[in-house]
C-alpha cells in the first residue's frame, strides 16, 4: 500500500448528509446534494462560492442533464431542476412507495441512462430497489433486496457495473450491457473489512481503481477491483465520509462531502467540520462522469 494522504478542508458547509458528489465539466463546478434538508448546491472552487437550491423533497443524488439543467433522485423519484429559474418539475415517480422509502445515491450509464437506488430511512434490510430512468423517460426496475443503494460507477471498457449496497460490507461487480442497459452475474468483486467503516459513495479513476467514501471510517479507500487489493486512502478530517469524485480542469483534484448527522454536542465538538466539503490529490487523475441523455 502506498502512502496516505490527507484531504484538506474546502468549504465548511456544516451539510446535515452532504452527498452525491459530482463535477460538472462543462462549468467547473462541484454539484452536489444535502439530503436530510432538500438542498441541490453548487460549489464553485475558483469564486469558493456555494449557491444551494431548496427542493422541498428530499434530494439522495444529482446529475448533470445534457440538454441543460440538472436532473435528481428525490424522495420517490426523478425531476429536472432548471438552474435559472429554480423550477423543479418531476420526472418520473415510482408508484405506491411508503413515505419511510427515499432515493439515494445515483449515477448516470454510459448511455446516459440515470440508475439510482432507495433504501428505508433506517437502513432496514431488503426494501431498496435499483431503478433505471431512460433517455425517454421510462423509469426499469433493475434488481431488489438492497438495505442502503450507495456507490456505482462503470468500468472504463463499459462492460462491467460496481454498485455498493452499503450493509454487505462488499463492492459488487455486474456484468454490464451497455447497448441495452442490463447487468446481470452480480458477484464480489471487493469485501471490504468492517473495521474500515461503511463503504458509501464512489468514484472510478483513469486507471480503472474505485475510489469509496467511508461512512464512520474518516477516509477514502482507493480499491483494484480486478484482485480485491487495497492500494492507498486519504484520510479525512472527519468522522462521516460520504462521497467523493473526481474534478478540477485535469479531473486530478477528489472533491469529498461528509455528514454531521446523529453527531452528539460533544462530537460535534471534537469533528467541528463535519458536514463540510474537503479536497485532496489523489496522486492520479479521475475518468469523466456521464450526463443524463434525456
């Protein structure tokens, strides 16, 4: 194992549950949610401004859409947010979904298709649900029994799916269909030791290593998929690590979010940056990010 490294604080957001980290680009800017309080934001690291959108529903992940905007998982679905007017109108919602059931991490496919997964508010066991939004608006039901939908990329040759389920301590692989949209053979490709903490969010560098967000573990873990090795982490100065991704003109700068949620005063007195936004060298550059086709 390499080094670590240590990420250093960026913007001191105080996000209940930042999440969904992602670069747009086309701006270069940072998008990325606050769950828990209905927020869609944008930093933008060259003015170290913050403009936060208020939704009005829980927002679990954001990506960017091709014909302007931007496109989120909300509480029980999918909608456009215009980021000129602020308007949210709704995309596509999954019928008959209990109020404990919400949208959590997402990304968009090769293909622009936009695969984001649900969980009950808890964590409870088995009732999350992978669902896939196409280009024309249909929303697919992919596969089930998930407890928290967390990290997913694409492998660079396009032919294979990492997906975290956050309760199997494990990243999975699939194999990916790129022409159609369809994963099948799910099995392990890394098992992740509990005293790390809880693998969340993900991002794929431009070597094909998995970069993952430790819930309750202060750090990022760079994985070899292909063996199951770990290779180096960053480590963060804070308890609750929940997403990371690749920005920067040269995609050579990992933007990370965190959370403070559940942190006691006197936690929160010891992690005064929880919640923020931190940035690190990764010492390798990230592969680009899709946008949603639709």
């Amino acid at each position: 194992m390499s080094q670590s490294r240590t990420a250093d604080l960026l913007y001191d957001a105080k996000a209940t549950v930042g999440e969904g980290a992602l670069w747009n680009a086309r701006t270069q800017e940072l998008y990325w949610v606050d769950i828990l309080e209905k927020k869609f934001c944008i930093y933008n690291p060259a003015t170290r401004q913050n403009r936060a959108f208020d939704c009005g529903q829980y927002v679990g992940t954001c990506v960017v859409r091709k014909s302007g905007g931007v496109m989120l998982a909300v509480h029980h679905g999918f909608a456009h947010l215009d980021l000129t007017s602020g308007k949210l109108t709704t995309v596509a919602t999954v019928e008959g979904l209990p109020d404990k059931i919400r949208f959590n991490d997402g990304k968009c496919d090769p293909a622009g298709r936009f695969w984001a997964g649900t969980m009950e508010m808890r964590g409870e066991a088995g009732l999350g649900v992978m669902y896939r939004l196409d280009p024309d608006r249909r929303l697919h039901k992919m596969f089930d029994g998930i407890a928290i939908s967390n990290g997913i990329v694409w492998s660079l040759d396009r032919r294979r799916m990492y997906f975290i389920d956050t309760l199997k301590f494990t990243i999975d692989v699939f194999d990916y269909d790129d022409a159609i949209g369809n994963v099948t053979n799910r099995r392990v490709a890394v098992s992740s030791p509990k005293e790390l903490g809880w693998p969340d969010g993900m991002a794929i560098d431009a070597e094909g290593m998995l970069w993952v967000a430790y819930y309750l573990g202060n750090k990022v873990v760079r994985w070899n998929p292909n063996n199951g090795q770990l290779l180096n982490q960053i480590r963060v100065p804070t308890k609750n690590v929940t997403s990371c991704a690749f920005g920067g003109p040269k995609l050579d700068k990992l933007y990370i979010t965190s959370a403070r949620a559940g942190l006691e005063p006197a936690e929160l007195a010891n992690d005064p940056h929880a919640g923020a936004l931190f940035v690190a060298d990764p010492g390798v550059a990230g592969a680009a990010t899709f946008e949603f086709a639709g």
